[in-house]
C-alpha cells in the first residue's frame, strides 16, 4: 500500500506559516549553490520516491509558478511532471503551465484512500496545514518529515493544532546554508 507523506517546514517554535501566511524563514532553495549534497540528495530521495502530489487550494496558488521556473533544474522538472492533486471547494480546474493539470477534489480523504489502494508509488502532501490536518484526523497520514529552519517567529500557523503521539523515524543536520 502507498503512504502519505506530509512535508512541512516549520520554525523552531513549531511555525509553519506566517501571519500573512508566509514563509520567510524558509531562505534556502533545493539546489542553490549554497547547499550540501546531503541535502540535495534528501530532497531528490523525496521526489524519487513519490508519483503524486496533494496540494491545498492555497499551497496550489502559491505554487503554480513551479512550472515555469526555469532555474529549479531536475528538481522543478520532476515536481512539474508529477500527477497532481488540489483538494478545493471553489477550483473548477487547476492549470499547471504547460504540463498535466492537476486534477481537483472536493473530497480529499476519500481520494487520497483511493489513491492509496491503487498501484505506484508514495503520495507527497506538500505544506496544506488545513488539508493535512484533516488527513491527521482522518488517520492518512503515514509519515510527517518535518524541514525544520533555525529561526522563530513567535507567531502564525503552528504545524499541529491538536495533541498527536509521534514516533520519531530520524532525525538529520544538515550544512546547509539557510
């Protein structure tokens, strides 16, 4: 059966978004120059291992320049050529630039239930702190990788909004210029 896996990134004190819904603490790109390998090899292991991305409404909004970022190499061509998910009550269609689009779900437990019965390999929820917390209560929700920045913020969106029992899988540092 294919897993869910939830990634956020989250502050120190457990922001993951901003106020204004923003990710300023978040300073690093996947393959800037300023990145070490094990960090870039980490983040190639995620998107290798997953054919299928969930997206909030909002997360999707703010995500939609991905495909046409010309400066986001291997990385930004296998995200963009990832089938896609937008769980909205208001999209009628989610337009990806020039690659598939993403298919829109008013029921997204339900999808992601059946995109876990059905063959390939993992599911990737990226950011969607509403729609994965919804998955949480739902019981989807197989794995959290959380990106942890070394910055706090005090206040906005906190990654958990109620109590969750963890186990923690790894835990890794990395060099990596944020």
């Amino acid at each position: 059966m294919r897993k869910l896996i939830v990634q956020q990134w989250v502050t120190v004190d457990n922001i993951a978004a901003e106020p204004d819904g923003g990710l300023s603490f978040v300073s690093a790109e996947p393959f800037s120059k300023t990145n070490d390998i094990a960090f870039k090899n980490r983040v190639m292991g995620l998107i290798d291992a997953v054919d299928t991305l969930v997206l909030g409404a909002n997360t999707y909004a703010q995500s939609t320049g991905w495909a046409t970022a010309e400066d986001q190499g291997e990385y930004g061509e296998k995200l963009n050529n990832l089938t896609k998910f937008v769980a909205s009550s208001q999209l009628e269609k989610a337009p990806w630039g020039d690659f598939p689009a993403a298919t829109v779900t008013r029921a997204p437990a339900a999808t992601i239930r059946e995109l876990k019965q059905q063959g390939g390999k993992d599911i990737w929820l990226w950011g969607s702190l509403t729609l994965m917390n919804s998955l949480l209560e739902s019981g989807l929700v197989d794995e959290v990788t959380l990106l942890v920045c070394p910055a706090s913020r005090g206040e906005g969106r906190r990654v958990f909004e109620d109590r969750h029992d963890l186990k923690l899988v790894e835990a890794t540092s990395f060099e990596t210029a944020w």
